[in-house]
C-alpha cells in the first residue's frame, strides 16, 4: 500500500493574497506534493493549507513553505480572531494510508530539527508528537498567544523542544506534532459573539474551565463573531469524529440556541473531512426522518442539506471530501483502473495482482448484479407489492459491492509484511526467531484478506434469494451470473486461504481460519443452488 501522509499547516496570514499564494506556490512545487485544500479567512487572518504526499515529499513540501513565511509574514503586524503564536502557527502531520502514528511523530520531529536548524526558529512538539503530557494540548502551548511568548520562554518548563530559546520576533513559535485527522467546523448563528461562546462552553469537552465537563467529548470549542459573513459562529475542532460526529454537535448548537430564542443558519467545514463523516450525517437524518436512501451520492446531498453546508460557500463534494481529492489509482491503484488495464495487469508477468484480487473483483460483480436486478424492481409500480423485499436488499448488496472492490487493492498487497520479514537478517538464533516471527504474522495478513473477501460475499445470498424470489423476472438471466459470480469469487478467495496455510505453524489459527473457510465455502455451494431453484420455481424460462 502506497505511504500517504496529509500535512495541514495553518499560517498567521489570511488577508494578503500575495503571501497566501505564494505559500501555495512552494507547496505544489515541491516534487510528490499534492495540494489539496487551502482555506483563507479574513477575520481569523489565518490560512490552513491541505496537503498530500509520502512522508519524505511530505517533509520537503512543509519545510518549503515554512521558509516562504519566514521571509514574508512577521508576526508583529498581526491581528485576527483566531489564537495563534506563530507565523507557521501549527505544523500537523497525520496519517493517511499505509503510515503509522509513529511514523508520523518521527516525521514531526525531523521537521522541527530541520526547521529549527535551516531557519532558526523554536518548534514545540505537541499531540502524539509531544515529550512532555503538559504539552499534548494546543490550547496549552497558546495561553498568552504570541504576545505572552516573550515572557514565557523566559520559564524553564516552557523553553522550546528545538531552536532557540530566545524570542524571535518576527515568527513567534510553531508547534508541530502528529495527529489522527481533526475536523474543523463552525456552525453559524444569528447572534453575538458572546451568545455563541456561552454556547460553545456549554458544549466542549472542557465546558467552562470549573470542573463542570461540557456535553461533548473530543470537542474544542470558542465562540466568535466573523466579519465577512456577519454571523457569530461555534467554532469547533472535532478531535474524534467517530466519538462526537459533525451532525451531533450542528444539532446540539441547534438546542442551544433554540434556548436562547436564536436562529442557526447552516455550518462550514473548514479544510477537508472524510466521507465518513457525512455517511454518518446522513445514516442518522435518514432514520431520524424514515427515508429510504442508499447511493453514496444521494446520502452525501442530504447531509449538505441538513447541516445546511452551503449557507456561507458552496459546498463541493469533489474538492472538500478527502477521499474524492486523492486520486483513486493513488489509494486504489487496481480498483481505479479501466477494466482493460486492470486485466491486462493480472496478465502481466507478475505475481500480483493474482487470484486473490481477481477473486474479490469477481465476487463484487455478483453482489452488482443482484443489486442491479433490486434496484430495477424497486419503484416500478407493477411490483409495488414486493417493495419491502426490495428495500431490504438494496442496500446490503450495494454496501457489499462497494466493499469487495475495496479488496481489490488489499488483496495485492497482502504479501507486504511477508516480504518484509524475508528481507530480515537471520545470521543469530534471535534474528531468525524474528525472522520467522514476522513472516508467520504476514502469511496471516495474506490469509486474512480473501478470508476477509469470503465473508464479505457470505453476507449476500440472503438478499440474493430475496432478488430472485421478487425481482423483475426480465433480469433472470442477471440474477443467475450474479449467483454464479458470487460463489465463483468465494470458491478463488477459499483457494488463497488454503494456498497460503500450508506454511502456517500456529495450529490454533489453522485450525479456527480453516473451519471457517471450509463453512463458508460450502454455503456458497448451497446457497447457489438455492438461488438456481428460486429461479426456475419464478421464472420458468430460468435455466
């Protein structure tokens, strides 16, 4: 799996174009960087830049802006809503794809000796990255902002991680850290700033600093007053979205100021956000409200729509959703290809991608096709009388197909970790000990994926007998290769299974994988059948 590490700076200047684009400029010219998002606000005098790379283009693309803003923003002349410290106020790394959290902090930590070196600029480490717990929070290593800077650098336990311990005018501090992906969102209220961080107190994890917790965990909070739209705002960094989800804390400002007789008017996202994050949003107005949704695409304007997301700007999904920005061949290479050269690389002289890949994009084409036969009856008024059926099967077979395409990639590189352990020296006893260790552990990554491909398409020949029991008889033919293709695709992630247990030497997972793999096989033989009766019993020119 390709190394992606995303980097958000956030630098001390959102008003003068000149130095916003120039620090764009760096970034998208350094080599392997992708910038995906900048976002510049007047009133915070502030611009957070969004970017991708692997983690050594990622460091050079922070390094290069960091020295833009050396030579263009001092910090003496500036003023603005936001609490900062430092021209480069904040210097994230977070990972994305094939990169750990470790990873992540030694590339932090590169980046501060780096900077504080080549720029002579002091650098706190904060988030994962912090050696000290005091200095975890951003909150705490901003008290005073930079007009306290001077003073307490002067203390010993607030003295720099790296660089000088001197005050350096003209740049302040930076604290660079690493972190799991935070979600900055403000929601808008017609009120005033004061209105909107007694709200925001009442809210946060912290609440209001007396012992008394907010309501919201993984929330930091403040309220504000933003000139250029006229509107007070909460403005929050969600640490853990999973935790506390954007539509959980726009409807928990909703009930707040409702309180308080004021009016909310929609929210913004701040940077990017994954496509989770408005999945979720829009699983819960969907049961919240009874509707019946189930495309991506659909499920992604209705929570536009609810957390009224265009109030301020519009809001585009294929430029603020993280996932829609990176490209689909750099996270999924095999997936994102045309279907030519997806087969024609299988052909190739190669060893992956191979069975493995072929047996989840196979078994996705079943789980396809019996979606596609579902959703051809449903809505059609002449089978009015199986809707039910229909709306119980819709989203299980396109939730499903869209997750074994997901395999697609994982499957190629199951053998990751294996080959790394072959690599390993083996000259003492202990090294071949670890040796052996790591490639047993990979051997179980291999096995784990198209075991993870059967039990997947295992999830299917329920909804699959609900569509050729109450599908449109016109889409027989469909629903039967969809059968065929699902056991076909459980049948070659079986025989990967099975290929790769014969150098597994633990015999408790041996024997716990085969027993589940041995059930699920058989049931796709079963339930095949099954589905080629259903078939013939309801439309009698089935085969």
């Amino acid at each position: 799996m390709k190394k992606i590490v995303e980097c958000v700076p956030n630098f001390s200047e959102g008003r003068d174009q000149k130095i916003i684009g120039a620090i764009a400029r760096a970034i998208k010219e350094t080599d392997g960087c992708t910038l995906l998002d900048l976002d510049a606000g007047s009133s915070t005098n502030r611009s957070v830049f969004t970017f991708v790379g692997d983690p050594e283009t990622v460091l050079e693309g922070a390094l290069t802006a960091a020295r833009v803003a050396a030579t263009l923003i001092d910090m003496r002349n500036h003023s603005g809503e936001h609490p900062r410290f430092g021209a480069m106020d904040v210097c994230p790394f977070i990972p994305i794809t094939g990169v750990s959290m470790e990873e992540c902090v030694q590339l932090a930590r590169r980046f501060a000796k780096r900077a504080a070196e080549e720029l002579g600029i002091p650098l706190y480490l904060y988030g994962a990255a912090a050696e000290h717990d005091y200095r975890r929070e951003l909150s705490a290593l901003r008290q005073g902002e930079y007009e306290g800077l001077a003073l307490r650098l002067t203390e010993a336990k607030w003295q720099p991680d790296y660089g000088p311990s001197e005050f350096v005018p003209s740049w302040g501090i930076t604290a660079t850290g690493a972190r799991n992906f935070l979600i900055a969102y403000n929601v808008n209220i017609l009120a005033t700033p004061n209105q909107a961080h007694r709200i925001a107190l009442n809210l946060r994890e912290a609440g209001r600093g007396e012992g008394a917790p907010g309501r919201l965990r993984e929330v930091r909070a403040m309220g504000w007053f933003v000139q250029e739209y006229n509107m007070a705002q909460v403005t929050a960094n969600i640490l853990d979205y999973r935790v506390t989800p954007i539509h959980l804390l726009f409807e928990e400002v909703k009930e707040e100021a409702g309180a308080l007789n004021l009016a909310v008017a929609g929210s913004e996202i701040v940077g990017l956000l994954p496509l989770e994050t408005l999945l979720m949003a829009a699983d819960y107005y969907i049961e919240k409200e009874d509707l019946f949704i189930y495309e991506e695409e659909q499920k992604i304007r209705l929570a536009i729509e609810r957390l009224g997301l265009n109030s301020v700007a519009q809001f585009k999904p294929e430029e603020k959703i993280i996932e829609y920005r990176l490209a689909e061949k750099l996270l999924e290479p095999l997936a994102g290809a045309t279907v030519r050269e997806f087969i024609e690389e299988i052909a190739a002289r190669s060893s992956a991608p191979g069975g493995g890949s072929a047996s989840a994009a196979i078994a996705a084409i079943g789980t396809a096709l019996g979606s596609m036969v579902a959703k051809l009856t449903h809505g059609v008024r002449k089978f009015e009388e199986v809707q039910p059926q229909m709306q119980e099967a819709i989203p299980v077979l396109h939730q499903l197909t869209q997750q074994l395409i997901s395999v697609i990639d994982r499957d190629s590189s199951a053998f990751n970790d294996y080959m790394a352990g072959m690599r390993l020296p083996q000259s003492t006893e202990e090294e071949r000990e670890r040796r052996d260790g790591r490639m047993e552990a990979g051997l179980k990554t291999a096995i784990n994926v198209p075991l993870g491909t059967m039990r997947l398409a295992d999830g299917a020949w329920d909804s699959f007998c609900q569509v050729a029991r109450h599908g449109n008889p016109a889409s027989a033919s469909d629903t039967l290769v969809g059968a065929r293709a699902l056991e076909t695709g459980i049948w070659g992630a079986y025989q990967n299974v099975l290929i790769n247990m014969r150098d597994i030497e633990d015999p408790l997972y041996r024997e716990e994988v085969l027993s589940v793999a041995q059930e699920i096989a058989a049931r796709a033989a079963r339930k095949c059948e099954e589905v080629l009766r259903i078939l013939s019993a309801h439309t009698p020119s089935a085969p």
